[in-house]
C-alpha cells in the first residue's frame, strides 16, 4: 500500500542539483482503476493503481507495479488518449536537507512540470504508515496540502487540454 501526501511548492530548496534527479514521461490508459504507463530513463513499468477510502488526510493506494520493455511501452502508449505528463523528479532526503534528524527515512519528491503543464510544482512524501503521514509537520518550502483535491492527480493533469 502507498500512502502519501501532496503539497504545492512555496519555494524550491536551496542547491537543488545536488539531489538525485530524472525525467518522467507517462501517460494514461484510464482512470478507474489508474493504468499508468511511465519512462523513466532506459525503464519502462506498467502502474496499477486503485485508491483506497480511508479517513485519513493522506492518500492511500493499493499500488502494483511491472517492468514493461520498451517495444511494449510504444505499443500502450499509442493507446493513451488520455494525455501525458512530462516532469524532471528530485529526490531529497528530508533529514539531510532539515539536518536535525526529524524526517529520519523521509523523501520528499519535487516534481517540476513541463510542456503544457510548465510552472507547476508539486512534491510528495511517501509514509510508511497512516500515524506518521496524519503527524507530519512539512519543511517551510511545503505549500498548501493537496492531498485531497483531484486536480493535483497526475491522472486529471494528463486529461486536461
């Protein structure tokens, strides 16, 4: 199960081409359950994604992944009417970016939009349980929560003109 939380982004943090980071294509095949097809780099992986109601301010996901290789990646993708999203993705360890240890085994993934979605920026975090994610008290360059609001789904980005 994945459990996260979704924030705009107030600022950018400081010295960002230090984390690790890469380009991310995908595209959808549909909604309901999510068929997510994704690049990133030289891997290709099929998404099954199926949201899960629990009263929490996370989202929860019942989350499947599997390798695809590149001919079949090509073959799915002409089959995506539903849209693509294109975003570089930064890794940051939380604890060393705060330095005082209170997001020990946190990741913060910043995603930075772009073509038609250009300006965005939304970073996650992954929890490993509903206590610590309901807990969590983000870094100052966190925005607003979007958790819960369906027009931060990468799904509804894809789907917009």
């Amino acid at each position: 199960m994945e459990i996260e939380r979704k924030y705009l982004v107030r600022y950018l943090p400081e010295n960002l081409d230090q984390y690790e980071h890469f380009e991310i294509e995908q595209a959808y095949l549909c909604t309901s359950p999510t068929l997510r097809i994704r690049k990133i780099g030289d891997a290709y992986i099929l998404t099954v994604k199926e949201k899960l109601r629990i009263d929490s301010s996370a989202i929860h996901n019942r989350e499947e992944e599997f390798t695809l290789s590149e001919q079949t990646y090509q073959y799915l993708l002409a089959k995506c009417d539903i849209g693509r999203v294109g975003k570089t993705r930064y890794r940051i360890n939380l604890r060393k970016q705060m330095g005082d240890g209170a997001y020990e085994g946190l990741f913060a993934e910043l995603d930075i939009f772009h073509g038609r979605h250009k300006g965005l920026l939304l970073v996650e975090v992954e929890f490993p349980n509903t206590q610590i994610a309901n807990s969590f008290v983000p870094p100052e360059w966190f925005g607003e929560d979007v958790s819960s609001d369906y027009h931060y789904r990468n799904s509804y980005l894809a789907s917009m003109p």
